[in-house]
C-alpha cells in the first residue's frame, strides 16, 4: 500500500482477512486501498466490517466518512465523522474534514468552527 501498488494491497490484505476474519485493520487497509482506487462502495463496505469488529476505532470512522463524502452523502459522511470526533476528540483530520463536509452542505458557521478547531490541534494545517 506505502508504494501505491492499489491492487496488490488488496490481493495482500485479502489474504490476511482469509487468515484471520476478525483483523479489523486489514479490513480497514483494504478499504483505504480500494478508496484511494475509487472504489468508494467497496471501501464503505470494507470500513463496516472494519467498525462491526472494532467500534472504537476513530480511523475506521474516520475513513467511512471520507468515502461517504466522496459519493456525495454528506449526511453520512458527517455522521461518522461526528463519531470519529466523539472517540478521539483531538483527530484534527476529522474536524476539517467534517468543516468540509459542512462548507458542501451551506453549513458555514459550522464549517468555519470545525476547521478552526483542526488548525487548533493541529497548527500545520493552517499552512
């Protein structure tokens, strides 16, 4: 996946979820593979699984939202950054993308304070 070799990423971590089912992250990697391809419906499948065998993780939230916004359902997109945020409440990546997600939806109070909080916690943003 570090190489951008899309395909062979998931052929790799299809492999690992036929070694073990349960390997939350390997779902959650996968998906990133299969988004990054634009494969946006098989990557919230992956997320799914991912959050169905781990609900704590704020990445897999986090990811599920990206895809959502990327197909356009902002609604969901915000949901599950909203719960990405509830669980890790410094995911600055998760704040802008949601303030994105907001600016999308005409939301510019919300948007302009979920980007503000982002470049508060993580000042590198701001650049």
């Amino acid at each position: 996946y570090a190489k951008r070799d899309l395909d062979r990423a998931v052929a790799d971590f299809s492999a690992a979820i036929d070694l073990d089912p349960a390997y939350a992250s390997a779902y959650n990697n996968r998906g990133n593979a299969y988004d990054d391809a634009g494969d946006h419906d098989r990557a919230i499948a992956d997320y799914g699984t991912a959050i169905r065998l781990d609900h704590k993780n704020p990445e897999a939230y986090f990811n599920r939202g990206v895809a959502y916004a990327a197909k356009a359902d902002l609604d969901r997109a915000i949901a599950d950054l909203n719960e990405a945020i509830q669980l890790d409440p410094t995911f600055a990546f998760a704040y802008l993308r949601r303030g994105l997600a907001r600016r999308a939806q005409g939301n510019s109070a919300g948007a302009d304070a979920d980007i503000a909080k982002a470049k508060q916690l993580n000042p590198r943003l701001g650049n």
